[in-house]
C-alpha cells in the first residue's frame, strides 16, 4: 500500500514539473506586416514597411511596438521599438 501512494506521488510530482517546464516557455511572437508611406516634414517621400511585434498599453491608449523599415530620400532607414496607436 505505501509503494502505491509512493507512486502515485512520484507521477503527480513528476506532471507538475513537466506541467511547469511547458509554462515557461516563451509565447509564440505576432510579425504583422503593414506597408506604408508618407512625407517626412521636409516633404521627402518615405516608403517602407512596419514590421508588428507587440502591442503596449500606455495612459489608457493601445499602441503597437515593432520596426520600421524603408527608404527616405533614397537612404536606407531602419528604426526599432517605433510606437504607433493602435
């Protein structure tokens, strides 16, 4: 009778710790895609695209986090952690 509660307690030990190994891995990461294009204040054309990695709440205003890719003036540009609302 003692090794089968011994056993019992070994396998519902052993499933908490796979149980625990699985919850700890990383969520799956979102990579939406928006295309844009737009006019710097200069009135240079910027075309690119907005790469989707997150999305943050800040000051009850939804935004989404990613990079931001393109040409400006015929320039490569690549900026990282842009905010946009969302």
């Amino acid at each position: 009778m003692k090794f089968v509660a011994a056993m019992a307690a070994a396998i519902v030990c052993a499933l908490m710790l796979a149980q625990g190994a699985s919850a700890q891995t990383s969520p799956a990461r979102l990579s939406q895609v928006v295309p844009l294009t737009g006019a710097a204040k200069n009135g240079s054309k910027f075309t690119g695209k907005y790469t989707i990695e997150r999305f943050i709440n800040k000051g009850n205003k939804l935004y989404s986090v990613g990079t931001l890719t393109g040409k400006l003036r015929g320039k490569r540009v690549t900026k990282d952690n842009v905010r946009m609302p969302a």
